[in-house]
C-alpha cells in the first residue's frame, strides 16, 4: 500500500527502513534517501515503523 504518493513509498519500504534502524519519520525517509515533503504521510508512517519496532526488536535479541 502506498503511504507517501509524494515519493511513491509503501509500507513495506518504510518497514524496511525500521528494520534498518530508522525510529522516526524523518530517519526512515533519509534511509530512502527521500525527504518528506506535503507531510499528509507522516502518522501512517510512524505507525509502520512503531509496528515494525518490537519485530526489529526480538530479532536482534536472538
């Protein structure tokens, strides 16, 4: 699904950007190598990323 129809991100993009180390919004997007831009964006992807959080969590754990 797209999240960011500014720089066609989608979920699954911005969850990798999470899985790369990105904790925020602003991070995930420079991971991309994108910047935010209108800004509508920015609870979905935060919420991706907390989402993606706890996963990226138990797997470095292990």
């Amino acid at each position: 699904m797209y999240v960011c129809i500014c720089n066609a991100l989608t979920d699954s993009e911005i969850a990798e950007a999470s899985r790369r180390g990105a904790r925020t919004v602003q991070e995930a997007y420079a991971v991309l190598g994108v910047e935010i831009n209108c800004g509508q964006c920015k609870c979905m992807a935060q919420d991706i990323i907390n989402a993606a959080e706890p996963a990226y969590m138990m797997q470095a754990a292990e």
